[in-house]
C-alpha cells in the first residue's frame, strides 16, 4: 500500500499536493458552521482554500424538505449535486474540512455507493500548518457530469429505533456532542432547540477521537478502541450514534469502520428532531 494511504479512508496531504490537477482527481471543501457561529462553510472557502478544489455545500446537499438541518437527501438529489461538482462514478474524491464534517460526507458517498473516496488526515488546519499551497476566491464551475447513485445500505436509524435502544438494550446510544452539550450547561447551538441528552445515552465527544495536538489526524484505530471502551462503549455491540444534526455522529462511525467494527447506525435526526419533541423523554426534562 502507498505509505501516504493510511488505510482506505484516509491518504496524507503529501500524498494529495502531488497529485493536484490529476485527471480524475476532485477535492471537496465541505466546510460547514452551525448557525451560532454566523458564517458559512463559502465564506471559508473564499477566504482560504486547496488549489483546484470545489465547495460541497452541506446544506445545499441536505433534504430540502426536512424541517432539521442536515438530514440525508434522496438518491437523486444527491447524484445531481455531486454531478454537478464534477464526480462521476470513476472519480477519486478527497474530502476535507478544518473541523470535522469531512466525515459525515465521507460518509454520505458511501452510503450512495461512491468508495473511491477519503478523507484527508489533518484537514485544513494540518494542510496550512504544513505550508502547503494555498488558493482563495470563489469556487471554479465544474465540468457536469453523471453520477449513479446505489441504493444505501441499513445504517439509518430513525427515533423509534433509537428509543427502543434506551428502552430494551438492543443498542448503545452513543452521543458525539461536547460534553457541555450533552449536559446541558451549554446550549445547543441551534436556535429554539433545548439542550439536554436522551436518558441512557452515553457521551463521547467526537473530538476525542482527532489529536488536538496541532497535528489535528484522526486517531489510529487502535486507539479509537480503546477510547470507545474507556467511555463505557463496547464497539463489538451494536451501536447507534448521535449528535446535533447527524454531523459529528459520523465522525464516531468513521472510527468505527476504520476500526473493523460492523452494527453501527447513524441517528440521522439527532437532537436536532429528538430535542424538539415534547413525546419524546430528555434530560434535563
């Protein structure tokens, strides 16, 4: 294996800045801000970027019908906003951020199909750090192409699988927030949503599983295990995690997978849906 791909979800940015522009090649800038943080993933973009690299718009490749943010789009709605970036079904996509959304789209490619896709380890921040090359302004238009999506395999979980978990055992709920938003004494970061967790959720901030060291890489697997059991989590049961808007919960599903680890499903709905409804148990209440 090329030294520069850790393993078949991650590649080094030395390994990317030697093949910028390659035919076949398409970088996505999927930065993106909760709506506390007043600004958006384009403003990012424009201010700083990798050279040649095209702007996944978080938003505008959600569900357009959902009342919560960030839900998974149809397959169509997919295909064409992909397609309209340029990815086909034969392209390589790396995938970067300078937080950690870059899992959650990682993510959403592989539900619909796409596997020649990875993450970039360290990100934005580790690439500026490195003194790699860097581009600003607005994104370049794309040539469009077509894009097929599959159909997404069983790793969705919906509020009544969730609370059937916390009810019967049939799977940890494991929450990714920081813990102050998992307790409450922050609040959610979502306007007119209550903090608060569900009652029987186990917290594991997803920032636990990236070195926040300066290096800014995702863990090496074994020890995102042993992270997982420290927080009380068994990563050979099965395993619903969860978050604000499905975001960061894909972040403990990446390590998951890089990890060997099958039985895994995202709560799509997160607390963004579960906080709030008032049929549904919270705490505090």
């Amino acid at each position: 294996m090329d030294p520069d791909l850790i393993d078949e979800f991650l590649v080094e940015a030395s390994w990317l800045e030697s093949r910028l522009g390659e035919t076949g090649l398409v970088v996505l800038d999927c930065g993106w801000y909760a709506p506390e943080a007043g600004r958006s993933g384009l403003d990012a973009f424009r201010e700083g970027h990798i050279p040649g690299a095209r702007h996944f718009d978080l938003d505008a490749v959600s569900d357009p019908d959902s009342p919560y943010p960030n839900m998974l789009p149809s397959r169509e709605h997919f295909a064409t906003a992909v397609g309209r970036l340029g990815v086909s079904n034969q392209t390589t996509v790396i995938i970067y951020d300078a937080t950690y959304v870059s899992a959650r789209v990682w993510w959403m490619f592989r539900l619909f199909g796409h596997r020649q896709c990875h993450v970039l380890n360290g990100g934005w921040r580790r690439w500026l750090a490195e003194g790699r090359p860097v581009e600003t302004g607005d994104p370049i238009p794309a040539p469009v192409t077509g894009f097929k999506p599959a159909s997404p395999p069983d790793e969705v979980a919906d509020w009544r699988e969730v609370l059937r978990a916390l009810r019967n055992d049939t799977a940890q709920v494991v929450d990714a927030r920081a813990e102050k938003r998992f307790t409450g004494e922050l609040p959610s970061g979502y306007p007119g949503l209550p903090p608060g967790h569900m009652p029987g959720a186990v917290n594991l901030p997803w920032s636990r599983l990236v070195r926040q060291d300066g290096d800014f890489s995702f863990e090496d697997p074994g020890t995102a295990e042993r992270i997982f059991r420290e927080a009380g989590v068994d990563p050979d049961r099965p395993i619903i995690t969860t978050c604000g808007s499905g975001v960061t919960a894909a972040v403990l599903a990446f390590q998951l997978m890089r990890m060997g680890k099958g039985g895994w499903k995202i709560y799509d709905g997160s607390w963004n849906e579960w906080g709030r409804r008032d049929d549904l148990p919270r705490e505090p209440a």
